[in-house]
C-alpha cells in the first residue's frame, strides 16, 4: 500500500473506495444500477480529539470500542458527510470517524 500524500486531522480517516462486485452470484449488475460503494480501505487515520483535559482519544468504532488503523476494509455510512479529492492521481475520500459504521473482517 502506497503512503497517504494527504494527513487528516483530528477525528478524520483518509479512505480510498474498493471496486464494487460486478456480478451477484450468477446476474451480472450493470453499470447504471450500480450503487456507490460503501465499503472502503483506510489509507490514513487522524491523531483523533482533543479533550479539555489534554488527553488525546484515537478514532474507534463498535462496543467494545476498536480503534481503526490503517489498512482496514470499513463499511461507510449512505448519508455522512464525505469531502472527495483527488491527490497525486489517487481519488480519496475524507470522512469524519463517526460516519463509520463498522470494520469488516
């Protein structure tokens, strides 16, 4: 996996978007019926928020909270709030921690 040109800060993921399956079993999906894909590699993750205290919290998801790191397939939330850029010829999306809905094995 190629380094991040992009750093997130605070509770912010850089994740780039997997290619979604072409075909479901046996039917084959075509293009113009193809959702946007919501699962997504982590390519950076933000040092996370600072509390009052000092006290810096990494970016987690799930209970037992788990903290995400690079190299992780997530599953995105439909409605987040995404900012797409496009950096050295790679398309990244940043995403808020929170907009993660789980981390898929």
């Amino acid at each position: 996996m190629k380094a991040c040109p992009l750093v997130p800060i605070g509770e912010r993921i850089v994740v780039e978007r997997l290619e979604p399956a072409k075909q479901k079993g046996r039917v084959l999906i075509p293009d113009a019926y193809q959702e946007k894909n919501l699962r997504m590699r982590v390519v950076a993750v933000g040092p996370g928020r600072l509390l009052e205290s000092g006290i810096r919290v990494k970016p987690e998801v799930g209970n037992p909270p788990r903290p995400i790191k690079v190299g992780d397939t997530v599953l995105v939330g439909r409605f987040n709030t995404q900012e797409e850029v496009e950096i050295a010829g790679r398309s990244l999306t940043v995403i808020h921690s929170e907009g993660i809905v789980g981390v898929l094995p």
